[in-house]
C-alpha cells in the first residue's frame, strides 16, 4: 500500500513499512478529530503505542513472527527439524517466550543469551550453542545448564565449536565435569564451505578467507582426533554462510559441500544426527527481492532429505524484521520506518 504524507521531509529516505512488514497497514484514523489515515500494527494504531510507551518505540507484530515461523515450519514438511531462532537477531524476552510457546529452539552465541533462555524456562535441549570466542566461563554454565523449575537433564543439545582452541577447553571442561557425574555433551563442528554468499560483505561468513569456522581438512582431523573421546559426543556438523543473502544459489552450493562432508565422516564410522546450515536467508528493505520463506525452506528439505538427518536452521532476521518497526517522535512530528 502507498502513501504519501505531507509532513514527510525528503531528506530522509522514506520507507513505507507497509509494503513489506505484513500485519503493518495504514486505514482511516479512528482518533477523535482525525481526518487522515494512521498506520496500525495488528489493529492498534502505532500513534497511541508512541504516545503511551514514549519513542523510540519498537513495534512488533506477532501475528508477523507467527506467519514467518509457521511458513519456515511448513515448508520442511515431514524432514526432522527444529527452528533455532537466533538470540542474537532479538533477545526480547517476550519474543522469545512467545517462540519457545510456539515450539521453537535457538541459537545462542553467549553466556548472557543462555541466562535469558534460562529467565524464560527454555529446556537446554532445545539451545544450540554457537558463536566465536565462547570462553570457559560460558562453557562451563552451557554444560551445567538447567531450568530447575521443569527438572530434566543438565546442558544443551549442541555446541558449534568453532576453533581448536575451543574444543580444547570444551573437552577439559567436560572431563571435570565427568569427574562428578556429567554426561559428556554433544558437539558438532562450525565448517567454513568457501561459499561466496550474498548481502553486505561485513556479514557474509562462509568464505575461506572469513575467520568463521574451520576449514574442511582441519575440521576433519578433528573429528577422527576425537571420534573414540569420552568427553565429547560427535552429534553434529554446522555451517553458517553469512546474514541477508538474498538468492537461493549459495545455499545450495553450502548444501552440498556439506552433504559431501557429511558422506565423507559416515565413511569414516562418525555417524552423525544433526546438520546445522545455520541462518542467513534475507529480507527486503527496499528493492531487495529475497526468496520467500517457503522457497528457500523447500530447497533446504529437498537438499537434506536423502541425508537421514535431523536439520537444525537458525534464521533470525527472516522470522524478525518483517515483524517489527520503530516509531519515533522527532521535531514533535511523528515518523516511521522500518528497523534497519
Ligand atoms: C551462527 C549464526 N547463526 C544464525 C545467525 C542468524 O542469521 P540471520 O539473522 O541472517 O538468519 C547468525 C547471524 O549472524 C549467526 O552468526
């Protein structure tokens, strides 16, 4: 839908959110005097929600994350999955609870993303533990973590490792751990596909030359350097290629590398349960034309199906940024827009 608001400057450039934030729409103001249109998220008209919390004020559509996660959902069908939404894309709380409600997992990158998890009474075996630079600290609270109200076993279902370095104090910190009666946690390896994928070249990840993840040789020696451990479980094997791609070839190019490695460690006797292919579909802000929700899920569940694993996707921005906006008060004139 456009509009065109008198008051608008043109030195910003403006962005009607209605035209790719579903559930955002502008009608005719029901406010007493008003002759124009105002725009409502769901109903409740963005002005009233200013005017009540203060700006800026972010603006959420439930029925906007409850559409995308639905659609992801659906377009994998009958593949085992779980939806990891990315902590890191929004750590409200009340989002979060409102996906784990919904049946959703996530993925964390820090100590402090698990504490909020833990706020909310996220079971541990529904956080996957991802992130560069995780420290012994935050280990060490992924492997005791617990919601105490629900009970149920310790630690999540995953750790991503990402380095050497980090496997190493994950295996000292399991071996402690073991030594009191821990069960030794599941572990997949972040592998880095040299996949060049799209959007801004601050976020893509997939690489070689990013510092993401470990290249396949390497990541390969240690699976075999650890296959026989006691303190660590090969569960996994994940990928992350980067933030706002919108096109569909560098997943598919990142899919198959991956199905390759996976081929390659059943050879070798590591059977492994779970492919983590990360987040990484895209959202259009302004001319973008990004492959639906739909699209991208059902190249995925095609890709993954002859597998016989269980998928693990992380999308963070496709579930939500078409669900929110910001709404601010500036120069005492109301303006809206998209959250960039
Ligand atoms: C490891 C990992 N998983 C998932 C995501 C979420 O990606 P997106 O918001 O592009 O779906 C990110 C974002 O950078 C990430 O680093």
């Amino acid at each position: 839908m456009s509009h065109s608001n008198g008051s608008f400057s043109q030195k910003i450039k403006y962005l009607d959110p209605a035209t790719c934030t579903p559930h955002f729409a502008w009608v005719k103001s029901r406010a007493r005097n008003a002759s124009g249109e105002e725009v409502v998220c769901e109903r409740v008209p963005l002005e009233s929600a200013a005017r009540k919390f203060g700006t800026p004020t972010y603006v959420y559509s439930r029925a906007s994350i409850d559409d995308a996660y639905r659609e992801l959902h659906k377009g994998l069908g009958a593949l085992p999955h779980t939806l990891c939404f990315a902590v890191k894309s929004n750590g409200n709380l009340s989002i979060l609870k409102h996906l784990a409600e919904m049946g959703s997992g996530f993925d964390i990158v820090s100590g402090g993303e698990l504490h909020y998890l833990q706020r909310i009474g996220v079971r541990g075996d529904r956080i996957v533990f991802s992130g560069v630079g995780k420290d012994r600290y935050e280990i060490r609270e992924a492997l005791n973590y617990r919601v105490h109200a629900r009970g149920g076993g310790a630690g999540i279902l995953l750790f991503n490792v990402e380095s050497e370095a980090e496997l190493e104090i994950l295996v000292e910190e399991a071996e402690r751990l073991a030594g009191r009666g821990g069960k030794p946690p599941a572990g997949a390896i972040r592998v880095n596909p040299d996949v060049q994928a799209g959007g801004h070249p601050h976020i893509a990840t997939g690489k070689h030359e990013h510092k993401f993840g470990l290249d396949w040789p390497e990541a390969r020696r240690l699976y075999l350097a650890h296959s026989d451990s006691k303190w660590i479980r090969w569960q996994g094997i994940s990928a992350h290629i980067g933030s706002q791609i919108t096109t569909l070839a560098p997943f598919r190019r990142a899919l198959k590398r991956l199905a390759g490695f996976v081929g390659e460690l059943r050879r070798a006797q590591i059977d492994l349960r779970y492919l983590d292919v990360g987040g990484g579909l895209g959202v259009r802000y302004s001319d973008q034309k990004p492959p639906t929700r739909a699209e991208y899920a059902r190249l995925v569940s095609q890709m993954v199906r002859k597998l016989g694993v269980h998928l693990l996707l992380e999308p963070g921005r496709s579930i939500i940024a078409p669900a929110a906006v910001r709404k601010r008060i500036e120069a005492r004139r109301l303006w809206w827009w998209t959250r960039r």
